[in-house]
C-alpha cells in the first residue's frame, strides 16, 4: 500500500474548490436578498459587464457610438449575484492553483538543498581521499627503489644459505671470530 505517493494536498485542494460552490450559491442567495449588498455589491459589476459587453458587440457588428440602455435592476442584481459566484470560484482555484504552486516551489528548493548538501559532502569526501594519495605516494616515494629491494633479497638469501650451509671446522671458526 503506497500511502506516501497519494496527493493528499492536491486533494485537499479539489476539496476546497468542491466547498467553493455551495458558498458561491449562498453568496448569490444573499446577494438576491439583501438590499445592501444588491446596492452596492451586485449592481455596479453587473452593470460594468453588461456595457462591455454590449458594447463589444455592437462594434463586432459595425454599430459605433450606439447608446447603451442600462439593465434593470431585477436583470442587474441576477446578472452581478452570478458574477459574485463565478468570481468567487475563480478566487478559490487561483488561491489553490498558488498554494500549490508555493507547494511546490518549497519541495523544489528543498530537494535542491539535499542535493547541495550531497554535492559538499562528496566533495569534501574527494578532498579527503587526495589528501590520503598525496601521503600514499609520498610514502611509496620514500620507499627503496625497485632495485635496493633486490640487493635486500639477495643478502636475505645469501643469509638463508649460510645459515643452511653445513658447519666448518672449527679451527677455521676461531680464526674467523678472531677476525671480528
């Protein structure tokens, strides 16, 4: 069961979209009742929207410098409670669609961070191991050459073999203990 792969907040976000149209429909119910908010909230958008528009159109249509009649105020007060709603949604997704987008963001700089984080250790870890080199090829430098280790190898075994060698007389011995 993969639980952490699961969108918990995009979910979340959907939610809240899903909860922004029954208050979008509340609004357009207040808006309908209330004299105030029909007054001052509802009528002068609707009322903005519907000169735009109209006059949009009669310029598309070739009608210029056409007077525009203003909406009644039943039309006005319907045509700004749907206004009210619609801005009300588009509010909420854009105010979701920026929550996630600083989600977002926040992972991005923190994964970039991990990685900084990676990348200083590795090269700290580099710096390190050329240090452990350097002493490694100091060491092998200071070492007898190739050839000395041979000269060493040759007297060991000269040495195994006189110690392997059968015992002199002893006359010749004491001579040559006197010698040293």
């Amino acid at each position: 069961m993969v639980v952490g792969a699961f969108p918990i907040a995009k979910l979340l976000y959907l939610g809240i979209r899903q909860v922004s149209k029954p208050l979008a429909n509340r609004i357009k119910e207040a808006a309908r009742r209330s004299e105030f908010f029909k007054t001052y909230i509802c009528l002068p958008p609707a009322q903005l929207y519907h000169w735009v528009e109209m006059r949009t159109k009669m310029r598309i249509m070739g009608f210029r410098g056409t007077v525009i009649k203003p909406l009644n105020e039943e039309a006005a007060a319907e045509l700004g409670a749907e206004l009210l709603g619609e801005a009300t949604i588009f509010i909420v997704g854009g105010g979701c669609l920026v929550l996630e987008y600083w989600r977002h963001q926040s992972q991005q700089r923190h994964k970039e961070e991990e990685q900084r984080a990676a990348w200083n250790a590795l090269r700290d870890e580099v710096g390190h191991l050329a240090l452990a080199l350097e002493a490694l090829q100091a060491q092998v430098q200071a070492a007898p050459s190739q050839g000395a280790l041979e000269e060493l190898r040759t007297e060991l075994q000269e040495v195994r073999a006189q110690l392997c060698a059968p015992d002199p007389p002893p006359a010749r011995q004491t001579a040559s203990s006197s010698k040293k």
